[in-house]
C-alpha cells in the first residue's frame, strides 16, 4: 500500500538516519511537543538510534492538556447561554472545568457543536444569523494565522454574529520551563486526585512518563500516582494507589520534601514521615469538592469503588 509500505521501509529509514548523522555537526536540542510522539520514539528505539548529540526533549503536551481552567470555565459559561452556538474542536467537549464540561452543556440544551476548523464556525455564523456563534480558538501558536484569518474573512463578508474566544499556548516559553530542569534525579513526584473518585475514572499518565523519558529521568526519577498507566509505560512508576487522595489516602497527605522510598524488589512504597505526623495531617485534611455535581460523572465518583477493587460501581457493602 502506498505510503505504509514507505514507512517501514529501512532502507529508506536508514538513508533518513544517514541524513541526520551527516547534519549532525554539533550538540542540538530538539523537542517533540506531543507525549505520544515520546511514546513512540521510546518504544520503537529511535532515541537509540539518533547521533550522540542530538537531545530529544518533551515539550508542553498537547493544547488540550495545557489550556488554563479559567479559559474552559469561560468557554462553558458562553456555551450555556440560551442565544449562543458554541462551536469547538471535538477533543475539547471532555476537557473538565471547575464543575463540568462541554458535553454537560450540550446534554443540558446548550448548542454546542463539533467543528473541524474556523471556517466551518463561520459558515455556522451565516447560516445563523440570529445567533451569536463563537468559536473556541485553542492552540499553540501555529493555529493562530488560521483562526487570524477567519476573524479577516468574517470581517471582509460583514458577518457580525461571529466572534472568538481564544487561547493560544506558545511553546518557546514551555521550552524555557523544560530546559530549567526543575526535576531532577533522585526525586519521586506524586500526582494525586486522579483516582476513580478524584478524577473521576482515573487518566491515564502517559504524558509525565513520556516527559521523565524525554529528558533522560526514566532510570532516576520515581512516579506515585493514584491514576492509571498504560501498559507501554516503563520505569519507576507506581500507579493505582489505593486508598486514593480523594478517598483520604496517604498519597493526600505528602508534602514537598516528604523522602519516599520506591523498592520494587522489596514491594516496598512507603512515606517516610512518622506516623504523629501523618495523624496531624490526617485530621487537618479536608476533601476538596468535587468536580462533578451533576451527570453521569458525578454519578460515577460517587459510586465508584477504590481502585484495588477494579473501580467497580456495584460494590455497596
């Protein structure tokens, strides 16, 4: 078949290896912005295969991942309003806010719909002129000369029902953040509320552990999580922690500078803070509010059971 059999041709990889061997003058520094281009870079062993110095890096993660809460918060407010047809990116419809997200709105009445560019909103726009469309303008700065030109056009045909709410992420700044090197070997990070409850229904960590790949911390930095793992991560990664934060766990109750011993040999994952601390911290904690009221989310971080059960929503007793 035509371009498949292209690409996993390896006469022709390596020609292309050749290629950047023979470029390859100096150290250089390259970042692939998406974790699951560092996923696949690190599970078919191109890293391997690349010139000494070439650094392969992982950048900020995808525009879904890093767009602010307060952005998404405004978007569902606009969504909800009764005159509006709000019209995004299909990865966008499940991106949480402070209480819900896009899909709610929708199964709530709102008029949300699915688009494939800004285009496609403002041909909405004129098909709708007594309603104020807005188009939800996520991205890094690539996607801003099409959606610049979008705002050019509906001005050049006087559509006045059209308009933007925009977030554009810029990658040199990320890159700055990255090249800091704010982790560093020997450190355990812990990322917590993303159990069944508290995520609810446990994301999986791909991006963390493709940016611990990127920059070289796989074999030295250590992971805690009461999320979930893909079975293509690798390291030292400890996933489904049970009791969860949310749940009141003791994952809820580390602070920075806590030590934390990984032993997989031992199965060993322990907090190494006294158990008169813990206690102190334990009756200081409250469980944040959660992040579904409503729906079919709320439902299941209600019922859901504690992940070393299987998260099941059946489990009454």
């Amino acid at each position: 078949m035509r371009y498949l059999d292209e690409f996993s041709n390896p006469d022709l990889a390596q020609k292309l290896l050749d290629q950047i061997h023979a470029v390859t003058t100096r150290s250089w520094a390259m970042m692939e912005v998406c974790g699951g281009q560092t996923h696949s870079i690190i599970r078919h062993g191109i890293d391997q295969l690349l010139p000494e110095g070439l650094e392969m890096i992982h950048g900020p993660g995808c525009p879904v991942c890093v767009t602010p809460l307060e952005i998404i918060d405004k978007a569902l407010a606009i969504a909800a309003l009764d005159n509006v047809i709000f019209c995004s990116f299909g990865d966008m419809l499940r991106v949480p806010g402070s209480s819900r997200d896009l899909f709610m709105i929708k199964s709530g009445g709102g008029d949300v719909r699915v688009v494939y560019s800004p285009l496609d909103a403002l041909t909405i726009a004129r098909q709708n002129p007594g309603k104020e469309v807005v188009f939800f303008g996520i991205g890094f700065e690539t996607t801003a000369p099409a959606n610049a030109m979008t705002v050019h056009q509906a001005k050049r045909l006087g559509i006045k029902n059209f308009s933007m709410l925009v977030s554009h992420v810029l990658v040199p700044p990320a890159m700055a953040a990255i090249m800091a090197r704010r982790i560093v070997p020997g450190d355990v990070m812990v990322l917590r509320y993303l159990g069944p409850k508290g995520a609810p229904g446990m994301p999986e960590m791909l991006a963390p552990t493709s940016a611990l790949i990127g920059q070289g911390l796989g074999e030295s930095v250590g992971l805690v999580t009461d999320g979930r793992f893909s079975g293509g991560t690798w390291g030292m990664v400890v996933g489904h922690v049970a009791p969860e934060a949310y749940a009141g766990g003791n994952i809820a109750l580390v602070q920075e500078g806590d030590s934390i011993t990984i032993d997989a040999h031992h199965l060993l994952l322990q907090l190494n803070v006294s158990d008169e601390v813990l206690a102190a911290r334990r009756a200081a904690w409250q469980a944040p509010k959660p992040r579904y009221t409503r729906g079919v989310l709320a439902k299941f971080a209600f019922n859901a059971s504690s992940a070393s059960l299987g998260a099941v929503l059946d489990k009454f007793e």
